[in-house]
C-alpha cells in the first residue's frame, strides 16, 4: 500500500509560537460508583455514549499572522482521550470529516495536527505536525522508545521529506501484551475521525513517540489511596472495534442473555445485540457502548460467582498479565487476581470486580 492511499496531503501551516501562561483545559469527569454497585440516574443514562463536548477556551493570544497560541494547562490523559472522543460524533453523530483548510465549529484545522491540537487544548487552528515534535514548541518531548507510551502520548511521523505525509496520532492502550499493536485516534483523509488498532512506530517506519509536556497523571487514587480517580475512563467501543475489549463486552452481553461469540470482533451481530440491549434499558440506541452503556453491562463479580460476567473479568486480567484460565469460575486464582491489580491501580482491596475495578480493568491501560 503506498503512502498516498494510507494518507491525504498535511498541512503546511506554521505556528508562529506559543503564548506565555495557560489556560485551564475543560475537565470531563466521571462520576465515582461504589463497587457495591450503583446506577446512574436516570437523566445521565438516557444520555448518548460519546460524551460531552470540549469547553471553550476562555483566552486565547493572537500572534502576528492572526494565528491564535496558547500554553494548554495541565490535564489527564483520561481528559485528553475524552476531548479526542468528541470528534467520533460531532458532526451529527457522525466523525468530523478531514481537511487541511477547513476548521471545525470549535475552530482547529480538520486535518490530523489540528485534531491533537484540540484534544491537548492549544491555540486555535493548531499546529501542525513538525510543531507538534518541535522540542522548540515546548508542546512535546520525546520518549526513548515505543514500549514507553501511555494513554495520551503521541507517535509523529515528522522526518518524512514530503510533508504531504506527515502523520501523528494519538496513542490509548496496548491491544495485546506483546504490545505489537494498539489502539489511536487519528484524523485521517476520506473517514475523518477514528478509533483504530494501529502499529505505526513499531516496525521500521517514521514515526517516533512523544509526551505532551502539559499531561499530568490521570489513573493515580487519593483519600489514602484508596479511592480511585475518578478520570478513568470507559473505553469506547462501535463498529469495527476490534480486542480483549470487545471480547470482554461480548462476554458480558453473553451474560445478560444475548446469544454472542465472543470473537474479539465488533461487528454486525455484535452492534444488533448492543442496539437491543440499550433498547431495554432506555439508553440511546446508537450500537455504541461508552460510559452510560458499559454502567448498565458490567455484573458485579466475586468469589463463588460464575458465567459469561466472570470470563468477561479473566479476559481482562489477563491483559494485565495475571495468567489466569477464561474459565467462568470465580476462585481462588481469580480472586488473587483481582486483589492484585487494586493494590497496583489503588482501588479498595476487596477482591470484588465491582464498577470502579470494571471501569480501571477497562479503560487505565
């Protein structure tokens, strides 16, 4: 596959600098639930699965040019991801279409620097991809190798000599433990915004990893360290998504009585089951499971429990390396399991998958 089918021409666009000072990013936060297990109430969960749309900057500096800058404050790679998210439906529930000279109704380029832009909060339209790598910029630095992303981190493509080319994306999680793939948001020319299982940067190509020097910590607990943050998010899962999440999900609406094969694959039996299952539960029926669908999905698990909700806990465990056999039987392996990894991510050591341990298995990687 060449170069000009993967990818539509890049912006060319320079910033002329970045503004001194910042300005708050928007915080999209969501709500802690006990894992005893709670719902949402019923104003949030007849709510659509995509999530609210970015705040408007409440400065911005014009620079020589008309070129709006800023220093974008500190914010959580889980805010980040969010603001990201909001591209996938903003155009009428639809992802925001591709375009090196337009701008979107918030006001960043429609190509892929100004999509990072928008989700890291910079001044509008954004800067473009060598802006982004820049270490002049003061927007990035560069890490020393792939196996050191984290959610929020990017992989630029800006030492491709046609800059017509040049790429970058925004990094989520790991789809596998032998970290050859993961999954990014990219804006990309004929689909615009996606969410995708990607391996750029892992083989032999162009593109190097780079932290965003403003991301703070976003999966790290407080009160003791017994409370989860609560800006870990859901993952967002639709058509074509593809992993142990979707696997997971597969599993649990197994578990509510939907006749799946968990096959790690998002697709038409999949949706159909989702669309019902929101039907049922007066969610919006869009076949898209994000936050208000995955609070209805989940089953609280624990010892001596059983089933499809119980695989769904192992298949997820297991992406953290516990080993453990997808068995549907909740013992004594499993339950070391689960007490482990809420000693590592600070969650309430009960060894019970309840909400907040469902939502951290789920979205912190």
């Amino acid at each position: 596959m060449s170069l000009r089918s993967r990818f539509t021409r890049r912006t060319r666009i320079t910033l002329i600098g970045i503004a001194a000072g910042g300005v708050a990013a928007a915080i999209v936060v969501v709500p802690s639930l006990a894992d005893s297990g709670s719902s949402e109430p019923a104003a949030v969960a007849a709510q659509a699965d995509y999530g609210p749309e970015p705040e408007a900057d409440s400065e911005l500096v014009t620079q020589a040019g008309g070129v709006s800058t800023m220093a974008t404050a500190t914010l959580s790679p889980d805010t980040m991801i969010n603001r990201a998210r909001t591209w996938l439906t903003a155009n009428n529930g639809g992802p925001v279409p591709y375009s090196m000279e337009r701008v979107w109704k918030d006001g960043y380029r429609q190509d892929c620097s100004g999509f990072v832009s928008m989700a890291l909060g910079l001044g509008k339209p954004g800067l473009n991809t060598v802006g982004l790598a820049d270490s002049k910029s003061g927007v990035t630095t560069r890490l020393g190798s792939v196996s050191q992303l984290k959610k929020g981190d990017l992989l630029i493509d800006y030492r491709t000599d046609d800059g017509d080319f040049r790429h970058v994306v925004i990094f989520e999680k790991w789809a596998n433990t032998a970290h050859s793939a993961y999954y990014a948001y990219e804006q990309r020319g004929t689909y615009g915004t996606t969410y995708r299982q990607l391996k750029y940067g892992i083989g032999s190509d162009n593109y190097d990893p780079f932290r965003p020097v403003k991301l703070g910590g976003g999966t790290g607990g407080g009160g003791g360290g017994q409370v989860p943050s609560p800006s870990v998010s859901w993952p967002v899962l639709k058509s074509g998504s593809q992993g142990a999440d979707v696997k997971s999900a597969q599993q649990l609406l197994t578990a509510q009585g939907y006749s799946l094969v968990a096959d790690s694959s998002f697709g038409p039996n999949t949706r159909a089951a989702v669309v019902k299952f929101q039907k049922s539960r007066s969610l919006a029926a869009d076949g898209v499971i994000g936050p208000n669908t995955w609070a209805k999905l989940i089953k609280v698990v624990k010892s001596g429990s059983s089933g499809s909700a119980v695989k769904a806990a192992q298949t997820q465990l297991n992406v953290y390396n516990y080993g453990l056999a997808v068995d549907g039987g909740f013992g004594t392996k499993t339950r070391s399991a689960v007490v482990a990894f809420q000693k590592n991510h600070k969650l309430e050591v009960d060894g019970v998958v309840g909400p907040n341990t469902w939502r951290t298995l789920l979205g912190s990687r």
